[in-house]
C-alpha cells in the first residue's frame, strides 16, 4: 500500500481497501461485536485484518477477540473455543482457502454459527470443498460482481474456451492485459517510460472487473464488492 508506484501498477485494490471495506460491511449488516482470526504467518491477512479492527472500531463496532493461527495448521479447537467465549457476532476471517476452509468447517462443528467475513482469498472452490456441506453466513469482498452485466461476455468467451466459470484471478488477468494494451494505445510509444505515463494517468477504464483508475502510488481506485454465500 505504500510508496510511490514508479513503473509498478496493481490492478486490484489493497487489503487495506478490503478491510476497511469490510468493516463497514459487518457494520452496516447490524454486526456490533466481531472477532477477528488472522494468519500469523501472512502479511495480507495481518494488514487486512488491522484495516478492519480499525475501520470497524471507529464506526462504533468492538473487537472482542483478536486471534491468530500460522497457514498449515488443522487442528484450531483451542483457537476457536476462545473465539466462542469471546461472544461474537460476526467473525473476520482473512486468510487463505486451506485454513479458511477447516476454521469454517470445524467452527460449525463447534456450535459457532454467527457470519463470517473475509477478503478474496474466500473466491475459492477449494474453500467451499474444504468447510464441507451447508456453508453459509459467508460474506467477502471480491473483484468483480459474478452477475454484472460487463463480465457477462467475458465469461461467455472464457466458459467456450475453459469449460469454467473465469475467477476473480483470471477476470483481473484480462483486465491487466487489456488495460496494457489501451496504454499502449494512448502512450503512441515503445518506450517503459512513456507507457507507464499513460497507465499513471489512467481514469475510468471500462474493465470487466469495474472500473479502474490509478492514484498516485499506482493501486487502483476500485469499490469492493461484497460476494456472499448464504
């Protein structure tokens, strides 16, 4: 999220921008106590999780519980006896689809029913296989809305090609190459230089993942999108 972006663009938004997002979200949804459980071992999932404690904190919310666990881990009763005792209503969990999965899987198990939020490391079908049957309460920022009307013909073109539904991943993927592609255009030059000039001053672009345009350190301004599973 930090300095000045030079040559470098990021066609998604931060995790920043995810958890401030869904700070907002768990609060707007009528959520006034959260937990949060974060990957030790990932800076996104520390870093969202901060933008959320923070964002959800100054619109009124408490945190009663901020937890932690390191990827690799499969057992997380201990963990999530605590997060039980701590009473929450909603729990912000962001962290990748194989912990992600067994913390939802093994969280119901336990009797810990309230909803969980996430970042888009939750756009997964290994998430989904892994929590197992009746996977619900699941509310996470995502790239793209699956039903907009402008990813309706890319995903056309990518089921011909790919037999899938695209991804958040592969829905980005074409953006950037095309995203490229229109500065190229517009820079009427080879040069590094002048090419990222263009993509610098890029505003508006129509992508099939919203539209795009980038600030001064090279993130793009985005909205978030909340995908639920319910």
């Amino acid at each position: 999220d930090g300095a000045e972006c030079g040559n470098r663009f990021r066609i998604c938004f931060t995790g920043t921008a995810q958890g401030r997002a869904m700070g907002e979200c768990a609060w707007a949804m009528g959520y006034r106590r959260a937990a949060v459980l974060g990957d030790l071992s990932s800076d996104y999932s520390q870093g969202t999780s901060e933008a959320f404690c923070r964002r959800f904190t100054e619109l009124g919310g408490e945190v009663a519980a901020r937890l932690s666990y390191t990827a690799g881990d499969t057992d997380f009763s201990v963990l999530l006896t605590l997060l039980r005792d701590s009473r929450p209503q909603a729990v912000f969990l962001p962290g990748y689809d194989a912990g992600a999965g067994l913390i939802r899987r093994q969280a119901r198990q336990m009797g810990l029913d309230c909803a969980f939020f996430s970042g888009d490391t939750f756009d997964s079908p290994v998430l989904e296989e892994l929590a197992g049957e009746g996977l619900d309460k699941v509310y996470f920022s995502n790239h793209y809305d699956p039903q907009g009307e402008r990813l309706e013909e890319f995903a056309e073109r990518f089921e011909a090609e790919y037999g899938e539904f695209p991804s958040a991943y592969a829905s980005l993927g074409y953006d950037s190459v095309m995203l490229f592609a229109d500065a190229l255009v517009r820079a009427d030059s080879p040069e590094p230089q002048d090419i990222a000039a263009a993509l610098g001053e890029t505003e508006g672009y129509p992508g099939v993942t919203g539209d795009i345009t980038f600030d001064g350190r090279g993130n793009a301004v985005k909205i978030p999108i909340v995908n639920a599973i319910v």
